[in-house]
C-alpha cells in the first residue's frame, strides 16, 4: 500500500479546502472594512460564495476574532 495506512485516506480528503489561505484572509479584512455584514450568518454565505470555503458560524466566529472584527448584538440586554 502507497503511503502508508494514511495514504487512502489522504488522498480520498485532499480536494476539500477548509480554510482561507492568508491572501485570502487579507481580502476578507479589507471586505469586512468596506461593507456592513449584519451577521455572522452573511459573512459565512459570503465567505462561501467568493472562495468556496465553508465554515460554521463559530468557526466564522473565531476567524473574525482572529483578524480583529466582531458583531455587536443588535439586541437588547438586560
């Protein structure tokens, strides 16, 4: 067997792409400057269709976090 017990199992997952690359990161900053998402949600469909990346709302979360933007609850708490 090629490559090891891995190598299948490499191989049947390499064509997904589970993040943004850092050029990629950049331009969704410098998105993110330019327009008002009003939620995590839109970023999430908007990170999807302009790179085909898929993320979960948390995961989105903490992408945002780490390039230095979050969401303001439009909500009010008590």
């Amino acid at each position: 067997m090629e490559g090891g017990i891995e190598g299948p199992l490499l191989d049947e997952y390499s064509t997904k792409r589970t993040k943004l690359n850092l050029v990629e990161e950049f331009q969704l900053a410098n998105e993110l400057d330019d327009r008002i998402f009003a939620s995590t949600k839109e970023v999430v469909n908007h990170i999807f269709k302009k790179y085909k990346v898929k993320f979960s709302i948390s995961g989105c979360n903490n992408l945002l976090h780490r390039l230095g933007f979050s969401f303001k609850s439009k909500r009010r708490t008590w």
